[in-house]
C-alpha cells in the first residue's frame, strides 16, 4: 500500500502507552507537538537514557518504513511528568504520535488505543517488558486496543481484557489501523495454559539413602518451611536442594499470575510465553550483592528473593555470603515482601518463597565426619559457624543434617521413593492446610502468626512437658519455640491428624537439635 506523504498537520496528537513501576503498571499520555522553527527533537517528562535515544531510534524507523519524518521543532512530553520514565517501550507510541501529527494516520483511529513496544532501525517491533501488569492496568481502566510486540501478545491476551493485536514491525501497525483492525486479535485463555506439574529432568528416585534427609525436604514442602542442610562436601547437600521444587504442589492461577508480573518487569519471560507454570528455582552465587539478592540499583528491578515468589531461593555454601547480604533475608522471611527505598518513593515487591540453605560443617567440610579427618582449629570452626547470625539462623526451621554415604549405600541399585509419590503426600497436606486457612490471607503453616499458632496448634499437656524440656535443654528463643510448633503442625497434617500430639512435636524439635550441637 502506498504510503502518504505529509498532509495538513494536526500539530497535536496524544497518545496512550503505559510504564511500570514496581510490579504495578501507571497509563502514560505521550503527547506530541510540532512546531515552527529550526528543526528539533525534544523528549521531556523526566526520561532516562534510553527514552532519550529513541529520538534516534524512532527517526531512522519511521523513514525506513516508508513514511516521512518531519523537519520540524518536535517536542515529546510523557505525563506524567513527575514520575522517571525507562526503557525503550515508549518507541512506537512516539512514532505513531508523529505519525498522527503530520496526518499520515487519522488520530480518530487511535483513540482508546495502547501502543507498547521498542523499534529497531528498520521499523521492526522488539519485545519490551512489563506486558502483563500493563495489560491488566488496561482491563481495569477502559482501554480499547492494546497494540504490542507479537512476541509478547500472548502475555497481554491471558489477561482476557481489551483485544490484544501483536505487531511485527511499523508498516504491520499502519496497515492494521488503516484497516479498522480487521485482524483477528490474539487468543490466550487460562484453560489453555497447564498450570499441572511439568515434566523435571530429575526426581528423588536419583536420590540415594538419605532417607532422614528426605522426610525433611518433605515436611518442609508440605508446611513451606525454610530449611539448612549440613554436612560434609559430596553429601549430595545441592543434589537433594535441587529435587525439592519436584514435590512441590503445582502452582494455582494466582500464584502463576503473581509471579508472571515479577518476570515480566524483570524481562525474563521466555519468548512467545504466555505465563509462567512451574515454581521457581533460584540458586544465586555467593558473590551477589545487595542489590542482586533483594532488587534496588539505579533502576529498581527485582532481585532474586522476589524471582524465587512462591518458589524455592537455594543458597548454597551460606557462610560464603557476605554478612550483609545474608542479614537482607531477614525482612523478606518474615514478611513475604522486599521494600526498597530511595529518594524518590519506597517500592514493594512481593517475595514470599521457601530458603533452602546448605553449608559444610566447617572451613575444610570435615568437621565430625567418620571418614575423614576435620583440619580446623576450633576457633577457625567458631569463627565460620558465626557467620550465620542467630536471627537468621531462628528463621530457619528445619535443620537437617546431612551425612556423607557409606560405601554399600553408594553402591546400592535400588531406585528411591519418586518425587510423584511424595508430592501426593504434599499436596494432601497442602490441602488441610487451604481448608484451614480459607479466608484468612495465608495458605501454609509457615505463613502462620502469633494469633492463628494459639488458636491452630494448641497442645495438650504431655506435649508442653516436652516442650518446657527442649526448651531448657536447647536455649531455643521465642521465635524458635514458634517454628517447632509449625513444624509439629506440618507433621500432624502429613499424618491427616487434627491434633498434635507428642509424636508430632518429638519430631519437629529434632529438627532443632543440631543448634546445640554446632551453635551452642
């Protein structure tokens, strides 16, 4: 179709687009004036780096695509003006706002219209982030049509809001405004999505012995408890960690949407990927910083505590950590969020995930092993366990140790119990525990408070006598004390038990002990 040349200036064209900030997406007007005088491109409304360099990127799209760029004082305002606009999104609303205002598009055809998207030189459409809480921003306040990069249509359609149309390139958008949106809009619908258990790659049937080990990981699935695992190098510590997710119930629409937001702003959406499906399995390097763990930088994206929502955040060797790092966690683990400030505002991301820890028992791994001789000094061990602050340590409620393998255990043929039958246990006990809680705001025993651990893990006698004991004998604090009872619950509920009963919490404060044996 031949494209037209410059026609009586609007002189004016306002366009909507969309920014997001946090994991919640703001409309944002994108107006675009022309003006007599030396030719110019201004972009005002506070933008940062790379919205200014669209200046270049929308010049060079528009003339490769066939239409003319006008020489004119341009002057691109983003309201609102008191909110930093980032990244290159704005690229095709600024392009189709010259468009409009030089009449080679009629602006009545783009009225209640969202345009989203980055443009290469050649007028191509790139992926952009943030598509799904825009998309859902677009449900909630009216917007018509919401025009995006085709490789990120069915991120926008599963929101099931205004028709989503996905572009390839800027003479693909002509052609589709031009025909009154004649093509068929982007179908994406939740049935479409498999929200049950993908397939792993591993399972715990790889797992040898370890069966201590097992019903730990178990109890902690089944209850959402953070865990530490000890032992000595080649133990199978990380093996075991990265086989936890595989127990683990699938993920409900909520919780698939909540974490899709997250992976949308932070741009990791697989191409073409509508929503995320399976629990998330982070496993940082024990050189991240600050601002990798909990999020933040110059441009605050998630970091990985929020990228683990409503999965598992693997820490492996916790010791090598840095202190300060490791003292992040603290908020994140009692509250379910990260709150990050600066200047300018205070953001909030959702981070409620189960940590699975490990560490070796002492500088050269060997401390207590049967087979292999520690060569720490004692104080060298002291300095290395103390790298774990007693506040983080009593947010950990299971503690497991895990022992090297004998010899005929290695050798053994025989395959383990798989992760399908253990997560059937779990999910019977996750089920208890969405019946219990219906209403209330939280879904597993960890998430419990003080309020609902009185009214949901009440305890008879025998069980306070042992109770009143582990605590003397153990110098367990008040949160600590908490954590045992929420694991008593979990083991209750694996056991289809309403009450707790001494087998429960005998349980449950084991999984306490080695504070004394490596803390104390």
């Amino acid at each position: 179709m031949e494209r037209p040349r410059l026609g009586a200036p609007s002189m004016l064209a306002r366009i909507t687009s969309s920014a997001v900030l946090g994991v919640d997406a703001y409309l944002v007007d994108v107006e675009v004036d022309l003006l007599g005088g030396l030719p110019a491109f201004t972009i005002v409304g506070l933008p940062d780096t790379a919205v200014q360099e669209s200046r270049e990127r929308v010049r060079s799209a528009v003339k490769n695509s066939g239409f003319d760029f006008p020489q004119r004082r341009i002057t691109i305002n983003l309201a609102p003006a008191d909110v930093r606009k980032e990244g290159p999104s704005f690229d095709l609303p600024i392009a189709m706002g010259l468009l409009a205002a030089t009449g080679q598009i009629e602006i009545d055809k783009l009225e209640g219209c969202l345009f989203l998207g980055e443009l290469s030189l050649d007028g191509s459409v790139r992926s952009t982030q943030g598509v799904l809480p825009i998309a859902i921003k677009a449900k909630c306040d009216g917007v018509k049509r919401l025009i995006v990069p085709v490789s990120n249509a069915g991120e926008g359609a599963i929101v099931q809001g205004p028709p989503v149309y996905g572009v390839s390139n800027l003479a693909e958008v002509y052609e589709l405004i031009q025909s009154g949106f004649a093509a068929e809009p982007i179908q994406a619908s939740i049935a479409d999505v498999e929200l049950q258990e993908p397939p792993y790659p591993v399972c715990f049937s790889d797992v040898k012995s370890q069966q201590q080990v097992k019903r730990a990981l178990e109890v902690s699935a089944a209850g959402g408890h953070n865990v530490l695992m000890i032992g000595p190098p080649g133990s199978g510590k990380t093996m075991l960690a990265r086989r936890l997710p595989t127990i683990l119930p699938s993920l409900t629409l909520e919780e698939a949407l909540e974490t899709t937001k997250l992976y949308s702003v932070a741009g990791l959406m697989q191409q073409d990927e509508a929503l995320v499906t399976r629990r998330a399995f982070r496993s940082p390097h024990h050189t991240i910083s600050n601002a990798g763990l909990s999020g933040g930088g110059a441009h605050p994206r998630p970091g990985e505590v929020s990228l683990a929502h409503h999965g598992v955040l693997f820490l492996d060797e916790l010791p090598e950590f840095r202190r300060d790092v490791l003292e992040v966690l603290r908020q994140p683990l009692e509250d379910g969020v990260v709150t990050i400030s600066r200047a300018s505002g205070s953001l909030t991301y959702p981070a409620r995930f189960m940590l699975v820890a490990s560490m070796n028992p002492c500088p050269c791994g060997y401390f207590n092993d049967l087979a292999v001789s520690c060569t720490c000094t004692p104080r060298q061990i002291r300095q290395y366990l103390q790298r774990i602050s007693g506040p983080l340590l009593d947010r950990l409620d299971i503690h497991v140790e895990v022992p090297r393998l004998k010899q005929d255990e290695l050798m053994q043929q025989e395959s383990g119990e798989p992760s399908s039958s253990i997560r059937d246990r779990v999910r019977r006990a996750r089920q208890r525990q969405n019946e219990r809680y219906r209403g209330t705001g939280f879904f597993t025993n960890a998430q419990m408070q003080t309020r609902q651990i009185k009214q949901y893990c009440q305890v008879g006698q025998p069980v306070r006598d042992i109770l009143r004991n582990a605590i003397s004998q153990l110098n367990l604090s008040a949160r600590a004390y908490d954590r045992i009872l929420k694991v008593g619950r979990t083991i209750a509920d694996l056991a289809d038990s309403d009450e707790i009963t001494a087998a429960h919490v005998a349980e449950a404060i084991q999984y306490r002990s080695l504070d004394r044996k490596y803390w104390a």
